[in-house]
C-alpha cells in the first residue's frame, strides 16, 4: 500500500477534429464518456474547493505537498474539458445548460452542507473516478480500445492522474476533518444517487440528440458494454464496492501495472499521445512518433 509522487502535468489535445461518437462508433459507449466529460470542469472546481477548506489545517509535510499538486492536477483536468465541452457545444449540446444547472446545485450544496461532508462527498468521488482510471487499462473492460487517439489520451491521461492522487482527499478526510465511516459510506451512496440524477438525464439526452433512442438494438448493445456481465461498470464494482470495507484505504489496490507503464513513458519523452499508445501497444504509435 504505498503512493507515489503526484506530478502535475501540463498537457494539450487537439479535440478540433474529433468525430461525434468517437469510441468505436459507439454511441452509447462514446455518449456515457461525454456525459461524464461535460460535467468535470464544474466538478473539479468543486473538489479543489472542498480540499481548501482544510488546507491550512494541514501540518504533516506530504500531505500539504500532495494537496498543492491535487489542485494543480484538477484545475488542469477543468482546462482540458472545457475545450473538449466547447467541441460538443458544436455537435449541437447545450452546454451552457448543463454547466449552469451543476454549478446550481453545487452552490446550493455548499450552502447547506456541512465542509467536511464535502470533502467526504469529493473523497468519494474522486474514489469513483480513480477506479475507472484503473478500469480503463484494464484489458478485460477494452473500454478505449477503438477509441479515437486522441480521445483515448486525454481520458487515459486524466484516468491515469486520478489514480495518481487517489488517496489525497481521503487522507485528509480521516486525518485532518476526523472524519469517520458512516459518514464515508453515507457520502459515498450520496455520491452515486447525485452522479446518476444529475448525468444520466445529459447521457439520455445526448442520446436523443443523435437519433439513438429510436434504434433500441443499438442502444442493448451499448448498455451490455457499459452494465453486461463483462461491461465497463460491471468490472469495476468489487474494487468499487470496496470503500464499504471498515479500515479501507484507496491504495490498497496499489499501482496497476498499465498505469505505472503510462507513468513510466510519459516521463520519458512527456507526451501523452505518446504514452497511451505505447501502453495499448498498438499501430496508433506509428500515428504519433
């Protein structure tokens, strides 16, 4: 159960040119993606808001070095999404809307929340997406196989960061908040309920958007990917499922082995194109040396 440095990196990705249901053709599968995608910005200003609420309480050295470069990361995961959101903006989504009405509810939840049930919700959430990062490389999820280079580099790239700092917002949630476990598990089944209300209308929009809810054989196959025996969410529930467990710590799962390979390549020549195609091992990397 150990950590590793946490890097902030600063990165571009010419979304300009990507096609509208960039993962494999997938609507369904590029739409869940981009449902997620449109809401980071917002959200990752709502983490490293949470986080600051504590910093200055924090005297362990580590710590205060991670959390410095947690809120570079985040801030620089919000840059990088609000171009690709200014792209699906053009496809004809309203962004605008979305963004406004999350930033509604994130303003009416920092209202009324307690700060530190926000840094247990930013703790949980941040488990979520660690855990996908982790799926994402996993070859049994084949979740990004098909998918557009670029789009596969920057959500492997954001994937890879988010596993990177994992534990930062818990650690201080336990360490410096006193925080405990009901009000982590609670946190985290809040966490969920509010992922789905507020994504799964946008997914399902979306959805309509692109004709896709008339053609129901293409929408099974899309949902079998993401919840089939085999599909996306499907594998990664027991490592999900896993902060219900008393005395759990998000580094349990340690350091996959394809996360420390993008890790390992990045550092070489500090390009992410370049690094999600070499750990994928595949002919994009003709596309990108």
């Amino acid at each position: 159960m150990k950590a590793v440095p946490i890097r902030p990196r600063k990165v571009s990705f010419d979304v300009s040119a990507v096609q509208r249901h960039w993962n494999g053709g997938d609507p369904v599968l590029t739409r869940f993606f981009d449902a997620l995608s449109v809401h980071f910005p917002e959200g990752e200003r709502f983490f490293i808001q949470s986080v600051r609420h504590f910093q200055d309480q924090v005297n362990e050295s580590r710590l205060r070095e991670d959390i410095r470069h947690f809120i570079r990361q985040e801030g620089q995961h919000g840059i990088i999404h609000d171009r690709f959101n200014d792209v699906m903006a053009g496809q004809g989504i309203d962004v605008e809307r979305v963004t406004t009405n999350l930033r509604r509810f994130i303003r009416t939840s920092q209202k009324y929340l307690p700060k530190k049930y926000q840094l247990a919700m930013t703790a949980a959430f941040e488990h979520f997406t660690a855990t996908l990062g982790e799926a994402m490389l996993r070859e049994d999820t084949d979740m990004l196989r098909e998918a557009d280079p670029v789009m596969r580099a920057m959500f492997l790239w954001h994937g890879v960061e988010e596993v990177e700092h994992k534990a930062v917002a818990y650690d201080l949630y336990q360490t410096v908040a006193g925080g405990g476990y009901m009000m982590r598990v609670s946190a985290l089944v809040t966490a969920m309920l509010i992922m789905h209300v507020v994504v799964a209308p946008v997914f399902i929009n979306m959805l309509r958007l692109d004709g896709v809810l008339t053609k129901p054989g293409v929408v099974a196959r899309g949902l079998n990917r993401l919840y089939g025996r085999r599909g996306v969410v499907t594998c990664m529930m027991p490592e999900f499922l896993a902060w219900f467990r008393p005395g759990f710590h998000p580094w349990e799962t340690g350091m996959p082995e394809k996360v420390a390979a993008w890790l390992e390549e990045y550092g070489e020549h500090g390009d992410p194109m370049r690094a999600s195609a070499a750990v994928y091992g595949d002919l994009a990397v003709k596309e990108v040396v």
